[in-house]
C-alpha cells in the first residue's frame, strides 16, 4: 500500500513518528503539515499549523470563538482552508505528502476532507495519522483499501519510523 496511516490514543506519539519518518527520507520532495500543542505555563491551549515549507496557522485554540468546536478548543477553519488545505493538493512535483491528521477539528473543512481524499487517489505517497474514532468521513476513511493503518504502541513506536521510512522508499523506487 502506498499510503500509511498512523492511529493510536493522543500523546502516543503519532507526530513524533512522522517527524522522525521525515528525517531518514533524504532529499524526497515532500510537503503536507504537522500540529503542534501550544502551551502556555504548562497547560496546553491549542494546536498550532506548521507546514513543511514554513507555513504557519491555528487549528484551534481555547480562547477562539468558533461555532465549530472540540471540547473547549474553538476550530479555525480559515486556517485550515488557509494553511493545511494548499499543502495537501497533490500535484506532480511531489513524491510524499504528510498529514498530520485526520481527526474531528480538521474534518469542520469539507476542502480539507476533498484535499485528503485527493491526495490518497493520486499517484503521490501519503504519509499521515488519523483519529481513532469520530466522524462518518474518519471511519470511511480509516477503512479504505488504499491505506495501511498501523496502530502506535509502546512497543513498535521506537522502531516505526526506520521501518516506514523503507516502505516509503520502495514505493518510490516503483514510480
């Protein structure tokens, strides 16, 4: 399979993962984006965009007034058609795009979900993680046959990123 997503409780590591998965691939052109917490005296209030060409935006943020909603975490959806979107469109330049993740704040967008379903379909490799439960589109998504859905553990999260890092370059080596 040529897309691989990543699943497991939040704090398993699921990012982390992806981060050090980016690392071992060498000069393979990629793009996508990654979610950062954003903490302040130690408590977390929101999740930051970062882009893997150096964009920046707010998924959510505790103190965003937003209809849309998770827990207390008001959603920006201008960010997420902003930032996110754009970075997922595959085009023919890219071999790997990261998407850091599927999950309830990001599927307020129906681009994002377009731009993920897009980017699945193409030609290009997706690497990504996705919410363990949530929505219709989140559980259609985690049963397509397109995608490789591996569970993080304490046990296999050390070694992943050498093992998905070989996956991802043999696929490559077949375009």
């Amino acid at each position: 399979m040529k897309n691989i997503f990543l699943t497991g409780r939040p704090g398993c590591g699921k990012t982390t993962v992806i981060k050090k998965t980016i690392a071992l691939l060498g000069k393979v052109k990629l793009k996508g984006f990654y979610t950062i917490e954003m903490r302040s005296r130690g408590t977390r209030v929101g999740f930051q965009i970062t882009t893997l060409d150096g964009k920046h935006g707010i998924l959510a943020h505790e103190n965003l007034h937003s209809d849309k909603k998770v827990g207390k975490y008001g959603v920006c959806l201008k960010d997420i058609d902003a930032v996110i979107v754009p970075s997922i469109r595959p085009d023919r330049h890219t071999h790997l795009i990261i998407i850091d993740e599927i999950g309830k704040m990001e599927c307020y967008s129906e681009e994002f979900k377009k731009a993920a379903v897009q980017a699945v379909e193409y030609d290009t490799v997706v690497l990504g993680t996705i919410a363990i439960g949530g929505s219709p589109f989140i559980e259609s998504f985690r049963r397509r046959p397109d995608i490789k859905l591996i569970e993080i553990t304490r046990d296999n999260r050390d070694p992943l990123p050498q093992e998905i890092a070989k996956i991802i370059l043999k696929e490559l080596r077949k375009e």
